[in-house]
C-alpha cells in the first residue's frame, strides 16, 4: 500500500531465506495445531489421559469418555478449527483485494447482515436453528447490496466498496440495537450470546454441514492467490497484466463472503481473527499471498481453537468472542507498536 | 504495424476527453506523446493499453480490435508502466518482477517454469538490478524501484512497451539513465515504446516520432525535426521558444509563456 521510502539509516534487517522462514512456519503453526488439539481433547471439567483418550478413540474403555471425546469435545475442537480458518482465510483474501490491512471478513458488512437477521429471527420468536440460516442469507444478500452498490459502469471500485461496506454496517447496526433495546429480556440473552460469538454446545451437526462447504471454498480462496498478488499491484497494473478487475474481485468477495457467513452461521461474530491474523502470518511468511492464505487458514484454526480452549477451561466458561477480542485487541496494538520501532 | 488507434474517443465521464485520434505506431519505434496538462496524453495511452475502454473508435493491435481480445492475450504483447505504482509492503524485486509472468502462466501453475525464470533474470539484467533481486522494492531509491517496475513490463515479453510518464519524481541522473535503457531495448531488442512525457527536450532526444495533442485532439505528428519550430510549440503549449543546437541536438529553450487565444 504504502510507497515510502524508509530513511537509509535504518540497517537492513537480516532475514533468514525464504525457505528457512516456510519450514519454521509451518513447524510452528503445525506444532501449535497439534498440541492445542491435543489439549483440546484432554483438558476440561474432567481431565481425561492421553491414554483415556486413544481409548475412547477407538471406542474402548469407560463410555462415558467416549462420550465426552466423541460427542463433546471432538466436534468442538473441529468446529473450532473449521471456523477459525474460515476467518482468517477470509480476512486474508480480504485484505489481499482490498490493498487495506484494516479489511476483516465483517467490512464487507457481514458482521452488520448476520447480526440484524439474528436478531430478528430470535425476536420473531423463530427457532434457534433458523439463526445459523437467517445469518448465513444476511451476510450474503448484504455483501452482495455492498458489491452492487460499488458496481460503477464495468468496474469495481475499492473505496466504494469499503464505503458501502461501512455505510451498511452502521445502518443494519442501528436497526439491530433498536431491536435489541426493544426486545425482552430472555431474547437479548440469547441474541447477545449469538452476537459476541461462541462454540458452546457446538455439534456434528454444525460441523457436517458446514464443514464441507468451508473446505471447498478454503481450497478456491488459495487457489485465488495469485489473482490477489496482482490486485495488490494496484487497478492499472493488475488491468496492464491481464487480470480482470470486475471478475476477479467478484471471484475473492464471493470465496471470502462464502467463508465468513459459514463462519458466523455456526460460531456467530467472532472478531479480531480475521484481522489479526494475515497481519501475524504476513510477518512470518512475506508478502507473497501463495504463501500468505494457506499460512492464514492454518494460522486461524490454531488461533481459534487456542482461543476456544483458554475460553472453557477457565472457571467461568467465556464466549470466545471475548477471548478473541481481548487477545486481539492485545497481540494488535503491540504488532503495531513493533512495526512504529522498524521491527516489521 | 503493432498498435493503432482509428478515430478514437475516449474519457471518464460522459465527456470525452480524447476525440477523433488517428495514430499508428510502426514497429521498433519511439513515440512519445506531448502536450499541455489536461490534453488527454495520459487518457490516450490508458485507451491504447486498454486500461479505459473507448467511447468511440477502436483501437487495433495486430489487426483486431483490442476489445474483442482477451485481456491475457494483450498483456502477453503489450506492457503498460503506470505512472504511480502502489507497492505492498515487503514484496521483493524478484517477487516483483515474477508477476510480469503472470499473462503466460496458466492459472494453475503455482510456480515459475524454467523459461519464466530465465525471463525473469533476463529482466533483471537489462534493467541492472539482478543484485537487488532479495531486497523489498519499498527500500530501493527512485531510480533503482523505477527500474525494477520497468523490470516487471519487460518479463511480459511485450512487443510494445507504453510508459506514462517514467521519468517523473527522478533526478536527472536517473532520467537519463532509464531513458538510455529504454533506447537500447528499443534499438536492440526491437521493441515499440510508447512514453508520454512532460520533458520536451528528453522526448525530443529520444523519440522516433512526436505526437502533439492540444484539448484532447491530435494536433499533428511527425519527426522531432518536423515538430519542433517555433510556432508548433507557441500553438501546441502557448509558450514562446528557441530552439538551439546543441551537442545532443536540437533542443529548446523557453523564452516565456504566451496567452492562448483560444481559451473558452
């Protein structure tokens, strides 16, 4: 984005090769997968051994482990990595198209169209399985409003699709607290629980359903990564280079939308992983985005169900949109802390 | 010939901003375009490379009109160096330069094959910046990052090389040294540039042919020779001149600025 030239007292930073950097990455990514799945499984209200739990794996030993590692905690340590990569896939592509580190997989008004049609399904009084539809379609129809909003003659503009995302989000915002304001007690509770983001109670069902949908589109997102290396060229460039605008940013807003609205129809709006952790994986990995989304889908599953776990095996069990949030927030401010001194 | 424009409109608004150009550009020549701010130099070039779509006319490369090729097959005979870049952070030379491949990979071709690379460090060495190639573009000077972007145009392996504006926001020194390279591809490799330029004097020395636009319309075109009196510069840019021979041949030297008297 930016074309500044740093002042030529600042020493070059001695990098390792861009081998050296893919190995320790995805050593590290892949390591910190394994044992947070590892933990995942075995901690908890009961603590089970990893001898416990190879047992209730093969569907031996004491059923009630069984039931836990089956019916509890294995659906949710996937449901946790399937989310967790869809936003930081999302974010990433997002980040990518738009040439904006601020772009999250809810700019594009996700967030705002889940939220609003959550909430009306839950103050209509509806069933709760209608909330992971209801919020999968807003997200949808209000990404594309975004898209058809920043759709000028045969182009598609950035800021405009920024703008309108923004513009969005703050209205459907509006109206959702307006409903919220109005809505009685019991509804808010459950509204809210949706809204800050949570996988308590989190099933095979969300994780079979969704779960396919999020692999397909995940393997399409970095497919994408070449196109992204050339939007981030900037309009002329990419144009000059054979790429399509029009046709590629609808391609990257769809596999990103597709991903951010299955996120939030299981785990409603979980923040923060989407924006933090491209930044994270581009600090590891470069700039190059053939390398950027795989680490990022990796990056947002491990960040995700680490999240998960801190969340529910502390003494109160948390929404681990508050946990992404606050260690967001955190690891966020001290990247950007870094990046002020030269480290980035 | 390569590139031709036959009774081209073209803008942003409803207005056009260039109207009525004929122009062809002959293979293995320089052209550069000139004219006042605001005469459509730039908006003509983007029509040319097919960045805006014409309003009316076409533009013809090898025979057929731009329009109606893919945009993958342009971008493999026709580079285009905007005039400002955005750069990501943190993207290297190399990396950089490996998307001017980008036209001849198919899409699923994750990977440079043996012949991209080898493009890739031609590039590199006719722009001489083979040992920047690991360095982020970010942290190179003007001249170096100027060369590395025209590194990126020519790992296209286009025919035709348009170029808005290049030696903006550089030092003599560099203007200089990236025009000599253009000129030696130019000559040695037989490539058509197309510049649009603000230095009369540079376009002059280098240029094959001058095409002049004044509001939006070709005024004329022809040699620099032929273009450069007095009165086609008084009429092309309202300024009165001089031209002067001098070692590198004829150039001019403003004398001062003339009131149009034509201006609505």
């Amino acid at each position: 984005m930016t074309s500044t030239v740093r002042s030529p007292s600042t020493p070059p930073i001695r990098k390792r090769t861009a081998k050296q950097r893919i190995a320790f990455a995805t050593v590290l990514l892949l390591g910190g997968l394994g044992l947070i799945i590892f933990l995942s499984l075995t901690q908890g209200s009961v603590s089970l051994t990893s001898g416990e739990i190879a047992n209730a794996l093969l569907r031996r030993g004491d059923p009630i482990h069984e039931t836990i590692l089956w019916d509890l905690r294995l659906p949710r340590v996937l449901a946790a990595l399937v989310v967790g990569a869809a936003l930081g896939l999302s974010g990433a592509l997002l980040q990518g198209m738009l040439r904006n580190g601020l772009a999250s997989p809810f700019l594009l008004g996700i967030s705002a169209g889940a939220g609003l049609v959550a909430v009306l399904v839950v103050g209509v009084g509806l069933l709760q399985i209608w909330v992971p539809i209801g919020a999968w379609l807003g997200a949808v129809l209000t990404t594309l409003m975004v898209y058809l909003l920043a759709r000028r003659g045969t182009t598609i503009s950035v800021e405009r699709l920024v703008l309108g995302g923004v513009a969005f989000s703050s209205f459907f915002g509006a109206i959702q607290s307006l409903l919220l304001l109005m809505s009685p007690d019991g509804q808010i509770q459950a509204a809210l629980n949706w809204l800050i983001g949570s996988l308590n109670g989190r099933g095979w069902n969300e994780v079979t359903v969704v779960g396919p949908v999020i692999s397909l589109a995940t393997i399409a997102g970095c497919l994408l990564a070449r196109q992204v290396n050339l939007l981030s060229l900037g309009d002329d460039l990419a144009t000059g280079l054979g790429t399509s605008l029009v046709r590629s940013r609808c391609l990257v807003g769809a596999v990103a939308t597709l991903l951010a609205a299955s996120a939030v129809s299981v785990a409603g709006l979980i923040g923060f992983v989407g924006l933090i952790v491209p930044h994270g994986v581009r600090l590891l990995v470069g700039t190059d985005y053939r390398l950027v989304l795989p680490f990022s889908t990796l990056g947002g599953a491990l960040v995700l169900s680490a999240a998960d776990l801190v969340a529910r095996v502390g003494p109160v069990e948390l929404p681990v949109g508050v946990d992404t949030a606050v260690m967001g927030a955190h690891v966020f401010i001290s990247m950007l802390y870094r990046r002020r001194a030269g480290g980035a | 010939m390569p590139v031709e424009a036959r009774q081209l409109d073209g803008g942003y608004g409803s207005r056009p901003v260039v109207e009525g150009v004929n122009l062809s550009i002959q293979t293995g020549e320089w052209l550069s375009l000139l004219g006042a701010n605001g005469s459509g130099k730039s908006t003509l070039l983007r029509l040319l490379s097919r960045i805006l779509k014409p309003q009316g006319g076409a533009v013809i490369l090898d025979g057929q009109d731009i329009q109606t090729q893919s945009p993958t097959t342009i971008a493999r005979k026709l580079a285009l160096l905007p005039q400002q870049q955005t750069l990501p952070d943190g993207l290297t030379v190399y990396q950089l330069v490996s998307l001017g491949r980008s036209p001849h990979q198919p899409w699923w071709q994750w990977e440079l094959d043996e012949a991209g690379r080898s493009k890739v460090n031609e590039a590199l060495e006719w722009t001489e910046i083979t040992h920047y190639r690991d360095r982020p573009v970010s942290n190179l000077s003007g001249g170096a990052r100027q060369r590395a972007f025209l590194a990126l145009a020519l790992a296209q392996d286009p025919k035709i090389l348009m170029l808005d504006e290049p030696t903006t926001f550089l030092d003599l020194h560099y203007q200089l040294q990236l025009l000599e390279l253009l000129q030696r591809l130019n000559r040695q490799q037989n490539l058509s540039i197309v510049t649009v330029l603000h230095d009369i004097n540079l376009a002059v020395r280098y240029s094959d042919r001058l095409a002049l636009l004044r509001q939006g319309r070709l005024w004329g075109v022809g040699t620099p020779s032929e273009m450069l009196t007095p009165e086609t510069l008084g009429a092309v840019f309202d300024i009165d001149t001089k031209i002067l021979s001098t070692p590198v041949g004829p150039q001019i030297c403003a004398l001062g600025a003339i009131a149009p008297d034509d201006d609505p």
